[in-house]
C-alpha cells in the first residue's frame, strides 16, 4: 500500500505579503503560508449498553491525514492498544473526526486529554496522571541498529521530501527509517507531536504491529511528549534536529532508548542508548554519569581527538 499523502491544496493558503528588505525597496507578493486549523477528536463506545459519543481532544493541525492523526493520538495516548478496535471512522462537516470503539475505555484516562495545541502534546493534559505511561515498554537494546554517519545523512533526507515545507517554510517533520537507515515515509504539520501522531497512525493503518526496528527523526527539539508518543509505540530509537528537554532524557535512559539531539550534517549529541550506534568509542560508556557529545567528521568516520 502506497504511504498516503497530505493534500497541499488544503494545507496551504496564499496571503499578499508586503517584504522590507534594508536599502531596497519593498516587495509585494504571495506568499504561501501553512494552514493552522482545529480539529476535534472523538470517540463513539458503549457505555451500559448505550452508545456515548465523547469528545477527547481538539488539536490544531495542519489538515490532511486527519483519520492517521486521530489513530495515532489515541494510540500513543494509550487510548487504544490495537487499530483493530476501531470499526468505524466518521468525517465530520465541521472539523471533527469521530472513531467508534469496540472494546472498554479507561473512562477516567479519558478526561485526562481535552485540549492540544500545535505547539505542545503535553499542555492540554488535565493532570499530571495524564503523563504516566500506562503501557508495558521492552525494548530490544540491540535493535534497530545506525552506525554514525548514516545518522548524518538523515536531515537532508527528509528535508528532500518536505513537500509542504518546501512551499511554506513553516512545518515540522516526523520521519521513519528501518533498521538499514532506509526511509520509510514522513508526516508534516504545524505542530511536531501531530506530525508524530499522522505518522505513527499511518503506519498502523497500513497494518504495522511492531515499531521496534524503526528510528524515528523529528525535526525539531525532542521534547518529554515525543520520546513518551515515541516509547508508547516501542520505538527505541529517536533522532532530533533540536534540544531534548531534561525529563525527555530522563525518560529515555529509564526504558532503555536511543535519543539524539543537535543532529547536523557532520556532528550530534547522544544522551542515552549508545549499543544501537555503530563507529562510537568507549566514551559511550559514560553516558550514566552525563551527557556525551559527538562530533562526528565525515572524512573519518569517528569523534575526533
């Protein structure tokens, strides 16, 4: 099944700009910004033998992929285990998306998710209980593997195939590599936990079960939200164009994953998980005591003296 794909004509939207540029004269043009829309997520299930329809969430999204996006979210939330228990998908006419349930809801976790915004997967959670991982995590330390300086190559990849991006300049990006560093399909939105959400559901969607030999790229900074989206699906391996946070590092050291940050075309950070990177000295050892930082030269293959 081909990955599916946002629709550009939907997530843009023109805007006669006027641009100032120092000692030259001003320039009137379209410009060609990303949409910024809500939507609202809701879950149909029985509930003593009558059907309830409840709102769990509105985000802000850039539209398309809204179906991937809604199966994601309630996956990486813990919502929902499996896509299986999901018998009906229902477009709404204004912004809403509502998905029919076929098994039993964690009713009080589901007050816990009501509102996100495009910037922040974690500051719509109503309580910090929100923030719990309610789903068993066993990652395979020896798996997926990336020697270093494949790890390199892997923002201009996903630059490459920023479709929407390339027209407005605005999104960020969630991409999956398999085990061989090859390219598996990207997501993009204004928001970076929805463009990991579009991409986890999709790749449910097209019928994947096990996360556990893909890495998965943000384009961003690799915040507490996206390791936890990350861990909740047993992805152990995440690479970062950004900062991670303090709790993501945390978090990523206590279950056992790979986190990368300040991923550049010649240099990276490694802060956990260094037995799923090849061509790395026995400084990886001391990653328990603090963070470890890499600069990688291409020419060599390995951190300089």
């Amino acid at each position: 099944m081909p990955p599916p794909a946002q629709n550009n004509s939907s997530s843009i939207q023109g805007f006669g700009v006027q641009r100032y540029i120092t000692d030259r004269p001003s320039v009137r043009f379209l410009d060609q910004i990303a949409v910024e829309d809500p939507l609202e997520i809701a879950l149909c299930f029985r509930r003593r033998r009558l059907l309830v329809r409840k709102p769990v969430s509105i985000t802000m999204r850039t539209p398309g992929m809204d179906q991937e996006l809604a199966i994601g979210f309630l996956y990486t939330e813990g919502i929902i285990h499996t896509v299986e228990t999901i018998s009906n998908i229902e477009i709404g006419p204004a912004s809403s998306i509502t998905l029919t349930i076929d098994s039993e809801i964690d009713l009080q976790r589901l007050e816990r998710h009501f509102y996100a915004s495009s910037s922040c997967g974690v500051c719509g959670k109503s309580s910090l209980q929100a923030l719990a991982m309610n789903r068993e995590i066993r990652l395979d330390p020896a798996r997926p593997r990336s020697e270093a300086q494949s790890l390199l190559h892997l923002p201009q990849i996903v630059r490459q195939k920023q479709s929407i991006f390339e027209s407005t300049g605005a999104l960020h990006a969630a991409a999956f590599f398999d085990s061989g560093s090859g390219f598996v399909r990207v997501c993009e939105d204004v928001g970076r936990h929805n463009a990991v959400d579009k991409l986890i559901g999709a790749e449910l969607q097209s019928g994947r079960k096990d996360f556990s030999d893909l890495m998965i790229f943000v384009s961003g900074r690799a915040g507490f939200e996206l390791v936890q989206k990350s861990l909740m699906s047993g992805i152990p391996f995440m690479a970062a164009v950004g900062a991670p946070s303090s709790l993501a590092v945390e978090l990523a050291r206590k279950y056992g994953s790979t986190l990368v940050g300040f991923l550049k075309k010649d240099r990276f950070n490694l802060y956990s998980g260094p037995e799923r990177i090849g061509c790395l000295d026995s400084a990886g050892d001391e990653l328990s005591g603090h963070f470890l930082n890499l600069e990688i030269r291409k020419s060599y293959g390995h951190p300089p003296a």
